[in-house]
C-alpha cells in the first residue's frame, strides 16, 4: 500500500481523539483560555441569535452590555458548529478536524519537499509519516482551530500554487478559501501570510518576474480573513465612538538582559499556546542533522534556515517586551492594541518541518538511519500522546466538562433565588465567571479580550481596596485587565477553588456600594467570608452537590 504508515498513523491519531468520544463530558479537559472562555463565548453568540448582529449590539448579560464586535464572528466556522450540535459535541469536532487537518496537511508538504528534493517521496515515508503524527499530536489550543494546525495545508497550497502558477490544481485555491473560515487570523494567520507575502517579494527581485498566480493566491487568503473579521475591523478602525480597554495595555516592562533570556525561553520551551516539546528529541536531532551533512560535505540549507528562523521569531517575542517599545506604544495604539510578538505561533509548523527535514538526513546518511529515524519517532510520540487532556488533565485532577460547569448545582441557585436572571446581576469570587455565564446567569465580571474602557474603570472601584493590597494583583490588572474579575488578595490570580478547599477569606474589602450601583445582588464565592457583614453582605445558603466539584457560598449584596 502507497500510504501504509498514514494508515497506521492514523490510527494512532483516532486512539488520541477516542476518549473524546467515548468519555464525552465526563472528559477532562483544559481550563485555561478554554472552560474559563471561548467555550461560553461560542455558546452566547448561539444563544442569544448574535451571529449575524451588527458590531453595535450587544450581548446584555455580560456587563450590562458587552459589543457584539468583542465575540467570534458569524463567519466563524466554530460558531455554526455550536449552532448545529451541543457544546461538547462541537468541541470533539473541532479536536477532530483540527488533528486530522494537521496530519495529512504536514505529511503532504513534506511529500511534496521531498519529491521535489530527490525525485522520490516514497523512500522518505517513515521521517514524513512520524513528522506528520506528532505534529498531529501537539497540544493545540483548542479555539485556535486551524490557525497552527492548518498551516501546513496552507503553506502546501501556496507552494503548489507558487510552482505550478495557473496550472495549480483547483483544490489548492479552494484549501486557502476554505481554511479561513476556521482559523484566526489576529492570533496566527496575518503573521504566516506576512511571511508567504515576503517570499513572493523575495521571488520577484530574485527572479525579476511577478508571479500573479501566487500574488492573486495571498490576496484571496487576505480578503477573506479580512472579511471574515468584518466586526474587529469596523470596532478597531471604523467606530471612533467605542474604546476598548486594550488602549491601557502596558505589555512592555522588561530591561534588555530580561527581554533576551524570555526569547530564549521562548526558543527552548514555547508559549503555552504553540507548544512544541521540541528541546528534548527534535532540536539535538536537527543539530545532529546538520554537523552529519556539513560531515559529508553538505550543506542543509533549509534546515539551518528554519532553525534560524525559529530562533529569530523567538528573539523577536522577547524584545516585544522590552521597555524601549513603551514610547512607540504609548504613541501608536495599533503598536499597543495588536501582538506584534505572535510571530512565534509559526513555531509549530516550523519544529515539525525541521524534525521531517532532519530525520530525512539521519535515515539517509546513518547506518541503521531508518531504525533511529523510528527511534526519535517513538520518542517524540511518547512524550505527545500522554498530552492528550484526558490523559494531562486527569493526572492534574483537573475537572471534567461537566464537573466544571455544575449545570445541576447553578439550576439549584437560579431555582433559590426565584427571579429570572435578567432582573438580577451576579459576580463570582474564587472561581470563574464564564461558570455563571453558562448556566444563563448574568454577570459584571467576565473574560473578554475586548472590553469597553469605561466599564473596566468603573469595576476597579469595586475591587481596588483590594488591589491596594497586592502589587501584584493590581500591576496584573492594570497593565493588562482582560480578567474583570472580583480579586482577592488573600486568594491571588486563583480562580479553582473546590468543595476539598478549606481556604477562607478573612478580610475581604471591596466597593460593595458601588457594585450594587452596577446593578449586582448576588455574590458567588467558592470560599466562605468571614467578614461578610462589613462588606454589607447577607449570607444566604451553600450549594453544594456530589456531582458538583463546587462548594458556593451565595450571598446577597446590601
């Protein structure tokens, strides 16, 4: 069989994707810029029929009002999964399409390197095949879809495009009309078509000869990410009237030397959103790779080239956060508003082409080259397929779906407090507010990335007495503030606290006028305060259930 090894890599990718399927919300899985967000975000768009509102509407339940523009667009293609399927069904599709994508997306481009190389793919299936799977396997973050995962689906049909110009098969030009409308384009993909646009500049003074085919082929990427993202571009540049609080953001504070070791780190580690797990098995294979080809009078210049490249993006990300940026920031908001440091999210797609790249050589120029070639595959295979978050997460003893969002318990507190959720407002201490969200309560807290500056004000009334107490807490919400979240100094930037907890708030201060001034009347706290009354609270009841990871203390305000 031509494609034997992608049969059996494949699967191997449906045992990763299986506990998905069969666990369904009993699943465990990531927390982090997942439960605690883009998970509810999708379900309120669905819920509250958002998905083709204007920029201007808003959402009511969250902070009295949050704009349409600062949630998914209705041309997301996660939206319409939400739509079609229950949320945790559309989340196993998205893993799914994601890993899939990612699999044959890496293992066609690197056939297609090969082929072009050598002449042949086919004596290169083990290094493609393995390269393929554990990128396949990388712990991808979740609501970012295709933006890594299917980078190199796109890159193949760039280059295809790119070679074969208006002779390219049709199929090229509809995977870079179709991959859009499933991946980010301000978190990764206006960085990736930044750098396909520098090759098609570099292709023309090299060559003295415009490529339309390719050209036209970034254009029609472009237009319609752009499209897509109708509503943050009319929010970012069209609607003078609305001003987000990332006007503040204060992403810059490192000196020189701080700035070059977190571009170091970056090289080494990652960010906890491009993960690559590369430092153990494919960076010493990748060096070994090159001092065996210089060994035999080679020169891999593409593997150095993306090695070099890996650590340019890495640099660039540290430096991002150098201190010298603050007076440019400071004057051109765009510099303040958008991550220009997002340039590592190419990483990923990057690592795995040097470690195919690399094993090609290894398999090539070693003796018993293919049994090190499997060696490193298996290696890297076994540090990947434990990250699956069934796996991650369990061992963590992290929630499951359903632990997490309580659904009984939260039907338990709407049933005692007797009014219909639009009448009253609620915020959440020790725990997330996007909990509440789902279960259809109303909330002054919450965690957007886009967030009217004036609303972010008016909350650091309630919370600063609390603020005053940790520098820490109060830089961290300053600086950045997309967590509008009732802090407490006694429990930090600790938003998981169970029915096992026995921590308790001794000395809570907050702004409780003014938070009953935003319309607020009940508080949810994972933990219980002991100086309730002098905040002008009245403790009402505990929740709790044994199905229910949660312990809520619910309490009324005034």
């Amino acid at each position: 069989m031509k494609h034997k090894l992608l049969v059996i890599a494949s699967l191997i990718l449906a045992a990763y994707l299986l506990p998905y399927y069969l666990l369904g919300e009993d699943s465990h899985i990531r927390v982090h810029d997942n439960l605690d967000s883009n998970i509810v975000w999708f379900k309120l768009v669905v819920e509250n029929n958002l998905i083709f509102a204007s920029p201007n509407e808003m959402l009511p339940s969250i902070i009295n009002g949050l704009p349409r523009s600062a949630l998914p667009s209705g041309l997301d293609a996660m939206v319409w999964m939400y739509a079609l399927f229950e949320p945790f069904t559309a989340y196993t599709l998205n893993q799914t399409i994601m890993r899939v994508v990612a699999l044959f997306g890496m293992y066609f481009l690197l056939a297609y390197y090969f082929e072009k190389q050598t002449g042949t793919w086919t004596n290169y299936q083990l290094p493609i095949t393995g390269a393929a799977l554990t990128f396949a396997l990388l712990p991808f973050w979740p609501s970012g879809a295709l933006s890594m995962a299917g980078m190199p689906l796109a890159l193949l049909a760039f280059m295809k495009i790119r070679d074969f110009g208006r002779h390219a098969k049709k199929r090229y030009w509809l995977m870079l009309a179709l991959i859009p409308f499933h991946a980010n384009f301000i978190l990764a993909f206006s960085f990736f078509i930044s750098i396909i646009g520098v090759i098609w500049l570099l292709d023309w003074i090299r060559y003295k000869q415009l490529n339309w085919p390719f050209f036209h082929s970034i254009v029609l990427m472009t237009s319609i990410f752009l499209i897509k993202n109708y509503m943050v571009i009319y929010s970012m540049f069209l609607d003078s009237a609305y001003v987000p609080h990332r006007e503040e953001f204060e992403l810059g504070d490192k000196d020189a030397v701080g700035a070059f070791q977190l571009g170091i780190e970056n090289f080494l580690f990652a960010h906890t959103h491009d993960e690559t797990f590369h430092y153990r098995f494919i960076f010493p294979a990748a060096m070994a790779a090159i001092l065996l080809a210089v060994w035999k009078r080679m020169v891999p210049k593409l593997l150095i080239s993306l090695l070099a490249a890996n650590l340019i993006l890495s640099i660039w990300y540290g430096y991002w956060y150098w201190e010298g940026w603050r007076v440019p920031k400071d004057t051109i908001s765009l510099l303040n508003n958008f991550n220009f440091s997002r340039y590592h999210f190419l990483h990923p797609l990057l690592w795995y082409l040097v470690f195919g790249l690399a094993m090609g050589i290894i398999q090539k120029r070693v003796f018993l080259g293919k049994f090190i070639v499997l060696m490193l595959i298996l290696s890297q295979v076994a540090i990947l397929f434990p990250l699956g978050e069934e796996s991650k997460y369990s061992e963590f003893d992290s929630f499951t779906y359903k632990e997490f969002y309580s659904e009984a318990l939260f039907d338990d507190i709407k049933e005692y407090i007797g009014e219909d959720p639009s009448d009253y407002r609620v915020v959440s201490i020790g725990m997330h507010p996007t909990i509440a969200q789902y279960n259809g309560l109303w909330t002054l807290d919450t965690y957007n990335t886009t967030i009217p500056l004036s609303y972010k004000h008016s909350w650091r009334e309630v919370i600063a007495p609390e603020l005053e107490k940790n520098g820490s807490l109060e830089h961290y919400f300053d600086t950045w503030g997309s967590r509008l979240y009732l802090y407490v100094d006694e429990l930090g930037k600790n938003y998981d606290f169970t029915k096992e907890s026995d921590k308790q708030i001794e000395q809570l201060d907050i702004n409780t006028e003014h938070l009953a001034s935003m319309g607020g009347k009940y508080i949810l706290s994972a933990v219980p305060i002991q100086n309730y009354e002098e905040n002008d609270l009245t403790f009402e009841r505990v929740f709790e259930s044994p199905s229910s990871p949660w312990k809520i203390y619910l309490y009324k305000i005034g």
